[in-house]
C-alpha cells in the first residue's frame, strides 16, 4: 500500500506517514489508535508490543500514561496531566 493510500485510511498527508516510517515523528495518540485497530488490535495491544513486551500481559493505567506522554513528547504534541486517575491533554 502506498503511503498516500495508507495516509488516506488516516485521513492524514502520505508526508505525516513517510515520517512515521522514517522515525521522524510519531503518530498522536488518535492516528495510534487507528493503527492498531487497522491492524487488529487494542491500542493497550499496540503500545505493549511497541516495548517489547508480551501482548498477553496485563497493562497497568500508569504504564498507559507513562507511554501516552512518551508519544506526545516525541511528536511535540500537548501535554498530558493525569489527575485523581483522570487523563486529559492539557494546552
């Protein structure tokens, strides 16, 4: 598939997925979960799988955060805050 094909799935330009693939940049966190669901699987799924780790296991909601803001820091994305177990992006 093209990367103006796949970009077009996204709704995103074939630019935004040739820096994906370069490592310039990475997806935010709704093009992630597209990209899991495209390929069958939760993004909890995906981001386990992205570390290394076995998809089977577990995932606590801290490792979630902690993953989410590693992405958005990568990309120059918002900031994430986690308050009273609440995640929201900030800014």
């Amino acid at each position: 598939m093209s990367q103006r094909a796949f970009g077009k799935i996204l709704g995103v330009s074939a630019t935004a997925v040739q820096l994906w693939e370069r490592g310039d940049t990475v997806p935010d966190t709704e093009n992630l979960a597209k990209l899991a669901a495209r390929a069958g699987y939760s993004l909890e799924e995906l981001l386990r799988f992205l570390d290394g780790k076995p998809v089977s296991d577990p995932l606590d909601i801290q490792d979630i955060v902690n993953k989410i803001r590693f992405f958005a820091s990568k990309s120059g994305g918002a900031n994430w805050q986690s308050c009273s177990g609440e995640i929201r992006c900030v800014g």
